[in-house]
C-alpha cells in the first residue's frame, strides 16, 4: 500500500457524504426522507406532536448536517430562536415565523432555511390535525460557531 491509497480513500470516502443526492443540485427540491417509522404513503406513525416533531427534527438534521454540533451546547449559548410553523396533511411546510429570539438576525435566518429545506416533511397522522393542519414551536440552539441542534433532540448543555 502507498502512502497516496490512505487519502484517496479519505477523499472517496468523504466524497460519499455529501447532502446532495447524485444527480441533483441543490436548488432542486429532495424528496421525502424516510424517518423512524412511515407507513408505505410517508404518513408519520408518529401518536403524539412530540414524537412526530422528534420526527421532524431527525428531517431537519440529515439535510442540515453540516450545520449541526454533536456534542452537548455550551453553557451560555449564542442564541435561542424558537420557530412557529404549520404542516398540512400531506406533510408540506405552510408557514414558519419566528416566535422568539435575541434578534441574531443570522441565527433567525439559519433557522427558517434549515426549517424550509427539510420540507416536505412525513404526513402526520390523521388524529394530530386540527383543520387540516398541524401547528407547531420549535427551538433552535446555536453555539458561538453557528451550528445549531434541535430542543426535541438536544443533548444536555454543559454546566460551564
């Protein structure tokens, strides 16, 4: 084995992880990632809004993981950003505001694209919707880098 067979077996092997499926860009919308259980239509079997916003969040993190810290948040953290968003019946993002934040304006924009990028999202189960909708909050936790996890999925944040 040479010394070169190492890395160009580093270069594949990170080549292989892009978020960008072969054969489409990233302006193309993606379709429908598989979560923890979906029946064979994409409907969440998700019984609760939590476990179907931990769902969600699962979405969020496999097309955002770049952008997402894998280790516990640092004790004092850059930002908050809480988001409102609704999902219709067939699991398509109707709307997303921010509902509370510091005002990072940066950090307010990473969240709503990472929100918006995931959809469309697993159906929900019948019983979740009220009108025909499902409205929901999440928080988005940012540390000084700008990553960020998910309230439904974070780890515990450090003490110091």
């Amino acid at each position: 084995m040479t010394t070169r067979t190492p890395l160009l077996f580093a270069v594949a092997l990170l080549a292989g992880c892009s978020n960008v499926p072969p054969g489409e860009t990233a302006n193309k919308p993606r379709p429908m990632i598989e979560q923890i259980e979906t029946t064979r239509d994409g409907t969440s079997t998700a019984a609760t809004v939590d476990s179907y916003k931990a769902d969600l969040a699962q979405r969020i993190y496999a097309v955002n993981s770049t952008q997402v810290y894998t280790t516990r948040p640092q004790a004092l953290l850059r930002s908050v950003v809480v988001v409102k968003y609704s999902v219709d019946s067939a699991g398509n993002l109707l709307r997303s505001e921010i509902a509370r934040s510091n005002h990072d304006r940066v950090t307010e924009a990473t969240a709503l694209a990472t929100l918006r990028r995931s959809a469309p999202f697993p159906k929900p189960s019948p019983h979740l919707l009220r009108n025909g909708r499902l409205e929901m909050h999440e928080s988005w936790l940012f540390n000084n880098d700008g990553r960020f996890q998910l309230r439904s999925l974070a780890l515990v944040q450090m003490n110091e």
